[in-house]
C-alpha cells in the first residue's frame, strides 16, 4: 500500500540506482511494445511523447474498486498512443519498469491517488515529464514516489548512472522535498506533525488577494514552514471543512488503519462530511458490468459505512437510502462538491475534498481545493491540509454573456487558448471578475470554478457580493454579513491577467479527447451525428442548467418534437434540491413529452458511473460533462457541450445549437 513499510526513506547524500530500462509514453504505440517486450529504445526513439496523460489513462475508473496491493497491476491500461491501448494489465510488473517518461501536463483530471498509487505498486520509482498537473505531483509526493521535470536525466539512467537525490529533489519547495525524503506524508506527519498549532499571519500590509487573505486566517505554524509564505512555498493550512466520497474512503482507512492502528484520534470530527454519490447506478455502468466489478464496488461502499459508523461522522447516502431517511434530517444526497455549495461552505471559509471538482464551491467566495487520499487521510488525523501557495491569475470578464451562451462556454473558450493549453495556468487560483461575472448567478459561477480543475488550476475564485448573499438566503435560509475584508485588494500581484470579451464568446464544443479542443460551434463541419447526449454531472446539473435544457425541450415539446430517432437522451440532477425545484416548477412534462430519460442525483455518466456513456468505441456523445479524456464517458468519441447545445443535438440528431434548432422549424 502508499506509504507503507517498504517506502524508501532516503538521506541528503544518497545516490539512487534505477532499472536501465525505461517505459516512454509516446504518441506512436510501437516504442511503448518495444520497451515491454523488452527491448532497448531510446528518448530519441520514442519521440514524439504523449502530452496531457490523465489520470483516467493511468487508472481508469472502473480500477478505483481497488484500493490496495491489487492496484499494481494496472497502470496505464486506459493509456492511448494513436488509436491503441498498447499497455495490459500487469505489463508494467512483468517488465521491471521502474523509469516512465512522458511530456506535458501529466497527471491531468482527477484527483485520483489510485493512478500514482497503481505506478508505485507496479515498480515505478521515478516518472518524468515535462510538466505535472498540481494533484498529481503533490500526491506523487504524499507516498514518495519521485517524480522530476529534467529530461536530462533520461539518458544518464540508461547508460546505468546513479542519480544524486538533490537533483531528484530540484526545484521543489522545502515541504515537497522534506515529505519525499520522508518516504510520504503520514511517515512525515507522525515525525513532524505532532505539535502544530495555528500560526495564522494577517498582518501583512502589502496588498492581497481574496485567496491570500483567507489563507492566510487558516494557516499553521510547523517547524519546515515559513511564517510568511510567498508562491511556491510548501505549507499547511487548517479547513473548514474536510470531504470525502466512496472511491477514497476505503483507501484512507486502509492507509491509517495500517500506520496507525485503530481506533484512530480524527481531529474535529464534526467538520468532516462523507458522501455515498458515484455509485448509485453501478449495476447500469457498462465498464463496471462488464469488467465484474459491481461486488467491488459494493464492497467499497460498504468499507466506507463502516468506517462512517465506527468513527460517528456526518454522511450522504445513495438517493434511495436518504428518501427512506426522509424526516431525519438526512434526506439530502447528490453530487458531493455541489452538496457542500448547497448546504455547508460559506465565504472566506476553506474547503477541501477529495474530488478534482471541490473548487465548484469557489463561487460562494471560499478557497475550495481538491485533494488526494494520503493528504485527505493526514488531514483526518492531524487537521492539517498540505498546500504549496499559488500564484494567482485573474481572468477579467469584460462585457455579457449574449442570450443562449452559457458559463460552459465561456469556460470551454478559456480552455482553448493558447496560454492555458500551454499549461499556463498549472497550480494557479484564477480569480474571476468583471461585469460578465457579476450577471452570472451562483449556479452559472460555479461552472466557471468548478472547471478550473480543467483549466489546471489549484482552485476557482469569485468575489462575494449581493448575488452571494441572495443564494444563501434563498437557497439555503442563511442570513450572511459579508466582511470588509472579503475582496482582493487594489494592487494585489497577479502572476497573469486573461482579458475575455464575454459579449463574443459564441456556443461552444470541444471536439474528443481533451477539453482544451474547444472551438465555435458554428466552425464545426455540419452532420456530425450523435447517438447519446447527455445533460449532467456536476458542472451541468444545477437549477440554472435544468432551466436552459427546460427552456430547449419545452419549445421542442410545444411543436411536437421529440428526441431524434436512434438517440438517447439522459438528464441527471446533481442534488435532491434540484430535482424537487424542477419537479416544483413543472419542468417534468417537457422532459417526458421528448422522451428523455430522468436520472436520480448522482455522479453518473462522467466517470463511467452509469446510464449515458458509450458501450461501443464508434458511439458519439454530446455531454455537459466537465472533461472527455480518451475512456472518459466510456469507448466512444464525446464531445463537451453547454446544457442548450446538448438538448438541442438531442432533438436534432446531430451537433447543432438552440438558435440552429430554431431556425429549422420556424
């Protein structure tokens, strides 16, 4: 298991050896065969490599079922060089593979521990890249296994050369080099985590950012962290809130369970919220059903329960379960992160969970941050959350969104350029302003944070204001007083500013395989045919993006049309709240006239979590989901979408817009 007895805990002098033979992750398949047949390639070889490795490639979902030694056997088995998946199960292991290389941003996605994880159990010591996704690395870290950006030193492993830990340890922040060397954070933690107390610094007088000042109030003082920190320093903070899903329970419990008996001392249990919401639909995901692991997951779900019964802590079942609780005051269930928007974080408070997606709740104003199992366990135990500080980028919206284009598409035009799909914005806040903002609603904002895991950053941010305190009020009967000190101050420093013309930003998709492939609806060939759409998943699920799909399929309705022949349309609520407001405001008939199928709160078809993915590699999708990695969504090609555009494509058949829609039945 990460971090366990056989982690390697090493000294400032030592030199490490590693097998000559090296695993590159190439665009072509044929160097990828080569290495695991066990022949020599060489980076020059190999070259082209693959960029943009998500973690769904290195650990597919339906993996996630597994959260111990069973790991080992399956990194890289969702990895796609060309139109092949040229890495099996227990190729890795049986090739002795303890180097991987590969070019930018790996690790990108999920929040997923398993994918590291899954590398270290199969032999990996060492992966290089050009560049890594924040989650990756830090949890790369939190189980010590190295990870490096020096191509350099490819050719040195190969010719046999020892490699000195200070250049494995290059560049990284004083905590990052002290948890490696530890051999992970719990081994770190019990050394050196015993006596941390609140160190908050809020005395600062140089102009701050909204995200400065609220970590600022929630940071801790340690021996390795300074008092003052600046970007890139390593430090721990203490949060508001602590969350956790099903596909991390288990794993965690396992982890402490194993390095520090039971039972376990959690501090302040109150504050930590588990959530039963990827699984409600297994038994209707093809990846799990035909892979036979639908045992699995109900053996990891109730792993979860009872760690949540042993321990008495605050939790969210299935939809099922909770109408069976109706009148316990535990009747609420859906997708985590937007559950946490709904009903606990507050502005200026801190948020982590382990879910790429946890910023969503940046919307109301709070540093919402996603994290892995290993930091979520350690802050279980200690209260502190690792964080490295970023630096911030603020992307300024000038203008207003024109009538029918959406949040996802302003965020699907961010991902297509230039700067961010050169990684730009890696490890970063991205702080929203502008007039554009300002006329969104909190459902539309927290499309704009939530995504910032797409965008590569640590985390999303808007400003609270009159909008803020109106969703509080009316969705959640909270009377908030906003404090003078709730903004970024004139003349913070920001790494960037990102100038967006919302008045220009037009309907937008992102064609397969990454979301960064976005471009104008209108530049896209005509008659791509779809034979699923999907509206759903944490980005789409909201009240405001049930009102654009009811806004399509109600005109649809009115003028006898209906889902096109030999199409599937699935519409999924992301929380109890959102399915009683439509059920409420008569959104239900239109739905049911144009015959799409209605999906009870849950994660769903995003992660292959159920009803709305492919089944066949020449399906094509147009989903609301956040990302479409290779495998994402299922076999088949997707396409990322706003919620309009998916029901409109539903009606018409092909990828088309509500205004092209309406332009064809006038």
């Amino acid at each position: 298991m990460a971090d366990d007895k056989n982690s390697p805990r090493t000294s400032d002098d030592a030199a490490l050896h590693f097998n000559a033979r090296i695993l590159f992750l190439s665009q072509s398949p044929a160097p990828v065969e080569a290495v695991l047949r066990g022949e020599a390639v060489a980076l020059a070889q190999a070259l082209p490599l693959r960029d943009d490795v998500s973690t769904d490639e290195i650990t597919p979902l339906p993996i996630l079922t597994h959260y111990d030694e069973k790991l080992g056997r399956y990194p890289y088995t969702g990895f796609k060089a060309g139109e092949r998946l040229p890495i099996a199960a227990g190729a890795v292991s049986a090739a002795g593979i303890e180097v991987v290389v590969a070019g930018k941003r790996y690790g990108k996605g999920s929040s997923r521990e398993h994918s590291p994880t899954a590398e270290k159990l199969a032999g990996v010591r060492l992966v290089i890249a050009e560049s890594f996704e924040r989650i990756y690395r830090q949890n790369a870290d939190n189980i010590g296994l190295f990870t490096s950006t020096d191509l350099g030193l490819v050719e040195r492993i190969a010719a046999g050369e020892a490699i000195p830990l200070e250049e494995l340890l290059a560049g990284r922040d004083t905590l990052a080099a002290a948890i490696v060397r530890s051999g992970g954070l719990l081994r770190f933690g019990q050394a050196h985590m015993r006596a941390i107390q609140a160190g908050a610094n809020d005395e600062v007088q140089r102009p701050r950012t909204l995200f400065e000042k609220i970590v600022a109030r929630h940071a801790l003082a340690t021996a390795l962290t300074p008092a003052s920190p600046r970007a890139g320093d390593g430090i721990f903070v203490r949060a508001d809130w602590r969350f956790i899903h099903e596909y991390y329970t288990g794993m965690a419990a396992h982890m402490l369970h194993a390095s520090l008996g039971r039972p376990l001392a959690l501090q302040a249990p109150a504050s930590v919220i588990v959530f039963e919401d990827h699984t409600s639909y297994v038994e209707e995901s093809p990846a799990h059903v035909r892979a036979g692991l639908v045992p699995n997951v109900r053996r990891m779900v109730q792993a979860q329960r009872q760690f949540v019964s042993d321990y008495g802590l605050r939790s969210h079942r299935t939809l099922t379960e909770a109408e069976a609780l109706q009148g316990t005051g535990r009747d609420a269930a859906g997708i985590s992160h937007a559950m946490v928007a709904e009903h606990y974080a507050l502005p200026g408070q801190l948020v982590v969970g382990t879910d790429s997606h946890t910023p969503h709740s940046g919307a109301l104003g709070c540093v919402a941050f996603g994290v892995g199992t290993t930091d979520m366990a350690n802050a279980l135990v200690t209260g502190a959350v690792r964080l490295t500080v970023p630096a911030s980028l603020l992307v300024r919206c000038g203008g207003r969104l024109a009538a029918g284009v959406t949040a996802k598409d302003l965020v699907l035009h961010l991902l297509a350029q230039a700067f961010i799909r050169a990684g730009g914005g890696v490890g970063k806040v991205f702080e929203f302003v502008g007039e554009g903002v300002q006329a969104l609603s909190i459902d539309e904002r927290a499309t704009l944070t939530n995504m910032t895991a797409e965008l590569g950053g640590l985390t999303g941010i808007v400003a609270p204001d009159a909008e803020t305190l109106r969703f509080l009020r009316e969705r959640r009967g909270v009377d908030f007083t906003l404090e003078p000190w709730m903004h970024s101050d004139e003349g913070a420093q920001y790494a960037q500013v990102l100038e967006i013309d919302c008045a220009a930003v037009a309907p937008m998709v992102a064609a397969p395989g990454d979301p960064g492939n976005g471009r104008p609806l209108a530049e896209v060939p005509a008659g791509v045919r779809i034979d699923i759409a999907y509206g759903g998943s944490c980005t789409a699920s909201k009240r405001e993006d049930f009102a654009h799909y009811h806004a399509v399929l109600r005109w649809a309705a009115d003028r006898g049309l209906r889902v096109a022949p030999g199409v599937s349309l699935y519409l999924q609520f992301g929380t109890t709240a959102v399915r009683d407001h439509c059920i409420a405001a008569g959104y239900m008939d239109a739905f049911e006239r144009v015959g799409a199928r209605m999906l009870q709160p849950s994660c769903g078809a995003c992660g292959n979590c159920g009803p709305g993915g492919s089944e066949r590699a020449e399906q094509v999708t147009v989903s609301a989901i956040n990302r479409n990695f290779p495998g994402r969504g299922g076999p088949g090609s997707v396409w990322l979408a706003s919620p309009p555009t998916v029901a409109a494509s539903a009606i018409a058949g092909e990828l088309l817009s509500f205004a092209e829609l309406q332009a064809r039945h006038r």
